[in-house]
C-alpha cells in the first residue's frame, strides 16, 4: 500500500515537473516584442494593457513589455536607439522623424479619429476663429504641435505674436495655463484634459470647443509604427502581424469592457481610476478596426505638407501588410 502510495506521488510529481517544463519552454519561445507608448500608462493605451492582462498576446506566442512614456520621452528617439520594437505616435511626428532619417513605417492605426480639441472660456475673448487674432493660445509640442501649425496654416494666420497673428505658448500637459489665466485658450484631448477642465470647476456650457475632427483637420494620432528595416525580417513581420491581432483583440475587449479594462491600467500605473473609466469611455469611440484610413492619411501629409512641417509627400511611409492579414 505505502509502495503504491509513493509511486503515485512520483508519477504525480513526475506530471508537475512535465507541465512546468512545457511552461517553461513556451516562455522560452516566446517572441519578446517591446513597445514604447507616447505617454504615461492611461486609459488611452488601454488595448495594449487589455491584450497583455488577458494573456492575447501570450496566446500568440508573444512575450510584450509595455514601456510608459512621459515629457521627457520621444518615442521616435527610443525606436531609432532600440530601445522599442514598436511605438505608439502621432504621424505628424512619426513623419517629420522618417523624413530627418528614423525610417519609421505606420503598421496600423487603431485610433480612427482625432481627440485632439482647443478650449476657451465663454466668458473670454475668443468666439470663434476669427477671434484668435492677438490673443494666446495654448500647445503642446514634442510632436503634438504640428496639427496646431497645420490649422493656423490654414486660417492664414501667423503663429509668431502680434496683433495680425496668435501668440503661442508652450503648454504644459494640463489645465493649468487656462486656470491661471496665462492663455486665452488650451489644447486638449476628448478624453483627457478636457476633464480635467470639468474637474477643475469649468462647466461643459461654460465652453468653446473646437475638434480638429469636426473641423476637417484631424492629422492621425496613436498609430503603430516600426522601424522599416526590420520590416524587412520576414520574422519580425509575422511577430508584428501577431502583435496587430493581439492588440486589437485587446482594444475590443477593452471597448466591451471599460471598468474592467480602467482597472487593468490601473494596475499597471494609472492614477485615478474614475478619470481612467472616464477616459475609457471617451476613447472608445475613437478607436476603428486597426487599418489605416487613405483619405485621412492624405490629409495628414497634405496639411503637414502645407505647413512645410515636412518638405514632401513621403513615400513609404506606410504598409497595409499587417492589418491585412491581422485584421479581418
């Protein structure tokens, strides 16, 4: 009986040591894939967090570290150090580091539209358009100032002062400059800062809003780039059509679910978890189906162009390769 019992144990232990080896070798060939976001972990990566959490990217055979960005970090940098296998950008900014030499490729583009608005009190001095002449302006730079320059662009006016033209000002990444009175508006995004605004004691009726989207000058925002080199890798390329799946599968879950996927970001830095099931919700209804929209692709680098923001219409800049046979 004793006999018996001692050798079930070890065919027991024999089958533990066998499902850990087998783990342990799936680890092992796990593909390691390394992206860099454009900011701090938020409700506005959450797809990529989602795909991690729930293990989809595991279940491709892929081992993803989701690195945060910050003020301080260029996601364009980080790729051309190899520092990342993949970064989430702006295209403005992606393009304007392909044409300086970083030859990055947009892979697929799972925000379909623009969250990017200005905001100014009703109660001050700007209406409408027209009333932007001789008054401050809130930006962000590090890549995001490029639709900005783009719209002014298109208005005819000139973005260095002066009573004919608007003054700039570098803003900071919240609502202070607009709390503090220091400009007469500020950039924002739908699902970010705009509720800070509403936070911060602004009333949504007390607004002006301006979307880029609904302005017609909605340049792409938070799209999948990667080096073009390594596209080259017929592997690499697998692993990105892996990743795209992945990440996708990610995003519609995290759409189904915004609570959960909120307290996803959460554990891995969110701050706030209201403000990111908040920001879940916004984001939602920017995200499309991961492919890369030609017109609004057009008019990114036709406005970019425009501005002499980049030089010429760049070639190369993007492959459906991907999202075709990741996204069905």
């Amino acid at each position: 009986m004793l006999q018996g019992k001692k050798l079930a144990q070890r065919l027991m232990a024999g089958a533990v040591m066998g499902v850990m080896s087998l783990a342990a070798a799936q680890a092992m060939a796990a593909d390691k894939v390394t992206l860099q976001l454009k900011w701090v972990a938020q409700g506005q990566f959450g797809g990529y967090y989602v795909a991690k959490d729930k293990g989809f990217y595991k279940d491709e055979g892929l081992d993803v570290t989701i690195k945060p960005g910050g003020p301080d970090i260029a996601p364009e940098q980080v790729i051309a150090g190899g520092g990342a296998d993949v970064i989430v950008d702006w295209m403005g900014g992606a393009l304007v580091a392909r044409e300086k030499g970083v030859p990055l490729v947009n892979i697929a583009q799972p925000y379909a539209k623009s969250g990017l608005e200005l905001i100014c009190p009703k109660d001050g001095p700007v209406k409408t358009e027209a009333d932007f002449k001789g008054h401050t302006l809130g930006v962000w730079f590090f890549g995001n100032e490029y639709p900005f320059f783009a719209w002014m662009n298109k208005l005819g006016l000139k973005t260095d002062g002066g009573a004919d033209g608007v003054t700039v000002l570098k803003q900071s990444f919240d609502v202070q400059p607009l709390v503090q009175k220091q400009a007469n508006c500020i950039s924002v995004m739908t699902y970010n800062e705009y509720w800070q605004a509403i936070d911060a004691g602004f009333k949504p009726e007390d607004l002006v809003v301006f979307n880029y989207t609904k302005l017609g000058i909605d340049l792409l925002e938070d799209g999948l780039y990667v080096n073009e080199t390594k596209l080259k890798d017929p592997k690499f390329k697998e692993d990105m059509v892996k990743f795209v799946r992945a990440s996708m599968k990610g995003w519609q879950y995290a759409l189904a679910h915004p609570d959960e996927a909120a307290e996803i970001v959460m554990d891995n830095g969110g701050q706030d978890e209201n403000h990111q099931k908040r920001m879940m919700g916004e984001v939602a209804k920017l995200i499309g189906n991961g492919k890369l929209d030609m017109a609004t692709y057009d008019r990114t680098v036709k406005a970019l162009t425009d501005q002499k923001i980049i030089t010429k219409k760049p070639e190369g800049a993007y492959t459906t390769e991907i999202t075709d046979a990741a996204v069905k």
